[in-house]
C-alpha cells in the first residue's frame, strides 16, 4: 500500500524586517547572527540579516519565529522530490 505524506503548509510573514515568522519547517540547518538556513516544505530557505536569533523552534508544528533585522530571503531548490526520487527512499 502507497504511503501517503501529508505536507505542512509553508507561509512567511515578516513584521517590519525585524521579526520573521515561518510555517512548514522541517529542520534548522544552521545558524549566526548573519544568517539562517530553513529547510521548509517549499526548499531550503536562506535569511540573510544582522542579529538574527531564533526566537521560537518547534520543529514538531513547524514553526519557526527569528528576529532581528533581515535584510534578504532567498530559496534553494523548490522543494517537491520528483517521482524517481520517491522510488528510491
């Protein structure tokens, strides 16, 4: 029988540069004050900014709230496994 895999649904929302709030969080890759990586259900998401600090973790819910000034956002990769990919699992 297939296994199906629910996804979390992903959103963003940023509060005057200074607060970042993130659903559909899968793992924190790394961290500094210059810079955090995301893997989110949607890719990689890398937050670029000066004192950034995670607020919240919760990685059971997929949140993830960061503060401090972020000054770029940027994805890698897009996120969806292609069909070979989940052959191979």
């Amino acid at each position: 029988m297939a296994e199906i895999t629910k996804t979390k649904p992903h959103t963003l929302m940023l509060d005057n540069r200074k607060k970042l709030v993130i659903t559909g969080a899968e793992d924190v890759n790394g961290f500094n004050e210059d810079a955090v990586s995301v893997k989110t259900t949607d890719g990689s998401l890398i937050i670029k900014g000066s004192g950034l600090h995670i607020d919240k973790l919760n990685l059971d819910s997929g949140d993830v709230s960061i503060e401090g000034r972020v000054d770029a956002m940027q994805y890698i990769g897009n996120g969806s496994k292609s069909k070979l990919s989940k052959l191979f699992r």
